[in-house]
C-alpha cells in the first residue's frame, strides 16, 4: 500500500474504533486513537476520520473518512492518498467495502445507527449506551482487537454489561430529578449520595436534563447527613462568579468558570445551612 503505514490513528468513536479494528485486519499495525488533536503531527498513517484540519500537519499519509460533501480519491500535494465518501453513513462500513472485509450486516447497522444518531436497532442501543456510560474509558484498542478477530460475540457480551450499567443511571437520574426542589425562583437543586458511585454518576445527567428548564442548577453530593460539597451550573449567558466568593467567605472552598463550578464544605454543614448559604450567595447575582 502507498504510502508507507506505519501505524493507524483513528477517531475515539464505535465507528472510528470499528474501522481502525477493521483495517488493522489488513495492515497490522499500532493502534492510536488520540483525544486531543490539534498538537497533532502525523506521518505515514493510516487515518480514519482524521483529516488535515483537525490536526497540526498531516502527511504522506492514506485518509479514510464518510464526512464531507464531494467524494474525493488520489493523492494530495502533502503526498495524502485520500478515500472519503460521503454516501457512506459510517466509516467501517466504507472500509468494510473497500478492502472486502467480514463485518457482519447486524453490526454494519449498529455502528451505522450510532454514528448518525439514529437508534433504530437493539444492537445500536446497547453499544450507544455502552459507550455513553463511560466515554473516556472506552477500551478502544481492545474493542478494535476484538473486532479485528472477528470477536462479535464477546464484544456484544462487553457492551451489554456497560449497557446495563448506563441503564442503571439512567434509573438513578430519573430518581434525582424526581426529588429536585426550587431553592430560589430561577435555581433549582438536589441531593444525591456522593459515595455511591450510581448517584454520583446519575448527578452529572440530572443538572444536564434541569439545566434545560431552569436558570440554575445545583446538586448537592451528601456524605449521610453531612454536605460534602457539589456543583453549581448554568446554561444562560451568567456569570456564577459571585456565588464562588460569597461560598468562599461562608465555610466553603469554592471556584470554577462563569457557568459552572464547584464547592466543598470546609466544616461541618447541614443540608439546611448550605441551602440557606447558597440561597444568600444567589442573591449576590
Ligand atoms: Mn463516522
């Protein structure tokens, strides 16, 4: 193959996973799927939904991609053989294609679904979820080796145990929500355990889902009866920054940006009292 490939990077998502899996197949050679890109220099690679724009400088390289408008084939003046067509919906699909390689329809769908947002089998759910649950620990090279052994089955296994892990949050969040309360007329908050892992996770998918409706939103993380601390977050065009110093003058450590932050209990707090100090602290707005 021109040019030389001397490893794959490959996007972190099912289907860049998939495809790097897929193409590893046929070039076998290290895997990497970096999270940040723009520091990025790379050379003789093989790169799936990697382009040029996206990264410091890219070439002598071959470049896979389905995003875009026009097709496009050959070589670039950076010595980049590039394979992008838009008509495919996922990128291990037109890789699948392209190298006619064994990639079972039902996964093709799934990955398909994922990729374009369009949930429409029982498989794209379960991977969707899987990968929701814990999108940074995605265990991308081994779900690529899987997929390059052809492991479908085990790697279907894997995806439903991170499946019902999210539905287990999922439940969570739908019990955190339910008990919410307004603290002020444009604040709204809730309680959850902070040493349950469950809870902990579910209180991140709650603010998200309250932010939509109200101004501000906090959650409160309890070690039993006692305040820990929590997070304080807002989707308007606000600027929480009084509300971290009042805290801090209040018994808190408190900081982060203009619209979200956090803070943690410096002494001991009912829940009563930081609810009282955060009631205070919002009228500092
Ligand atoms: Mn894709």
């Amino acid at each position: 193959m021109k040019p030389d490939i001397l490893k794959i990077v490959a996007h972190g998502d099912w289907d860049g996973v998939v495809g790097a899996g897929l193409l590893s197949r046929i070039i076998s050679v290290p895997l990497e799927f970096p999270l940040e890109l723009a520091d990025l220099t790379i050379e003789n690679a093989a790169c799936i939904e990697i382009i040029p724009s996206r990264v410091k400088s890219l070439r002598n390289s071959l470049i896979i991609d389905h995003h875009g408008t026009q097709p496009r084939q050959g070589m670039d003046e950076m010595g980049n053989e590039w394979i992008l067509e838009p008509e495919y919906k996922a990128v291990s699909s037109l890789i699948a294609d392209h190298w006619q390689l064994e990639f079972p329809e039902e996964w093709r769908t799934a990955v398909e679904g994922v990729d374009s947002a369009a949930l429409d089998s029982k498989l794209s759910t379960v991977i969707w979820k899987a990968y929701r649950v814990d999108p940074q620990g995605f265990p991308r090279q081994q779900v690529a080796e899987m997929v390059k052994k052809g492991n479908w089955k085990e790697l279907r296994e894997w995806a439903k145990k991170g499946y019902a892990e999210y539905q287990r949050v999922e439940e969570k969040t739908k019990e955190l929500l339910e008990k919410s309360e307004k603290l002020t007329p444009e604040s709204e908050y809730f309680t959850f355990q902070f040493n349950d892992r469950w809870e902990r996770g579910a209180s991140k998918d709650a603010m998200l889902t309250l932010e939509e409706k109200t101004p501000i939103v906090i959650s409160v993380g309890m070690e039993g009866q006692r305040v820990k601390g929590g997070t304080i977050a807002t989707k308007k065009n606000m600027n929480l920054t009084k509300i971290y110093e009042y805290l801090r003058n209040s018994g808190y450590s408190s900081g982060g940006h203009k619209t979200v932050g956090g803070f943690q209990a410096l002494e001991n707090k009912t829940l009563e009292q930081t609810l009282q100090d955060l009631k205070a602290a919002i009228k500092q707005l």
